[in-house]
C-alpha cells in the first residue's frame, strides 16, 4: 500500500508529511520504541545472552556472534538517525542539515546472512530481538525515504479546486 506523502484539505495549503512528522506525537512514540529496543537488546546481551550463548553448540556460537554483532549494528543506525531526525524536531537542526547528516548515518540491508538451520538454533530471545528490529528497521527505511523526497522536492502547489473555492468565497462575503 503506497501512502501519501502528501495531504491536501479543501480550505488549506498541502501538508507535507516528511516536514511534520518529526514534531508528531507518532514520531515521538518511533522514538521511544526505538531506544527501549536498543536498551533490552544491550541488556540482554550482556546479562542473560552471555549465559546462553554458552549453551550453544560451536557451529550455533559463530552463528550468535554473527547475528549479535548484525542486530547491534542495525540498532546503532537506527538510533542514530532517530537521534538525528530528534535533533531536527527540537530545532537543533534544520532538514537539509539532517540530509547531509545522513552521508554519516547509514541505513544499510537489514538481511539475515545466517542460514535458516543456524538462525533456529539461536536462543529465542535472540530471535525475537533480531526480528523487532528487522522489522523497526523497514519502517525507517521508509520514513526515511518520505523525508528525503520532502527534502529533496518542494511542496506542490495549492490545490486548485480549493484555491478557487476560496476566491468565490471571498468575493461573495460580506465585508463589515
């Protein structure tokens, strides 16, 4: 299902999502949701994931080395961009400052390398981590996407009908 990136209302100037998304109550849960992944998989990692990948098999250690270090790095970029995209919400920096930023806040592939038989031997919790994450990740890649295109092009002029609308309006109000 493609979204509209941008929304028109009858009486209004078009409403750019890429532009006011930051400053959305939706961001700002993104954002929490985001950091709360980053912090349970830290702290599973070096509490209880320790313990299991200790219970694993030689073959399924290289396999839980491989996808932590992965899942870690996914993380590392996505709270960086949240970070960023924050630091643009607060006015800290402006959008086009945030697309340069971006040459250092890469979102690279979020694919699995790991085989299916490698990754059903990893500790479930593992998997479900990796799995909130990879999931996370695709819905930033396409936010990211709907904010380059709001950097990258101007918002499209006025509708029509309602610029009319608005014209015939105003002519046909009383003025006091």
């Amino acid at each position: 299902m493609n979204e509209p990136d941008v929304i028109f209302s009858w009486d209004a100037d078009p409403i750019h999502f890429g532009r006011t998304f930051v400053q959305s109550e939706a961001f700002r849960a993104l954002f929490q949701e985001g950091m709360e992944l980053v912090e349970e998989t830290a702290a599973y990692l070096d509490g209880d994931g320790r313990g299991d990948s200790k219970l694993l098999t030689r073959h399924a250690t290289l396999a839980y080395a491989s996808e932590s270090m992965r899942l870690t790095t996914r993380l590392m970029q996505i709270a960086s961009w949240l970070l960023v995209q924050r630091a643009v919400a607060e006015g800290e920096i402006t959008p086009d400052q945030a697309q340069a930023e971006k040459n250092r806040v890469r979102l690279g592939s979020s694919e699995l390398v790991t085989g299916l038989a490698e990754f059903d031997a990893l500790p479930g919790r593992l998997r479900d981590l990796i799995a909130l994450s990879v999931r996370l990740h695709a819905r930033i890649l396409h936010l990211d996407r709907l904010l380059s295109e709001a950097t990258a092009q101007p918002i499209a002029p006025a509708n029509p009908v309602a610029t009319q609308r608005r014209l015939l309006e105003e002519a046909f109000t009383e003025t006091e």
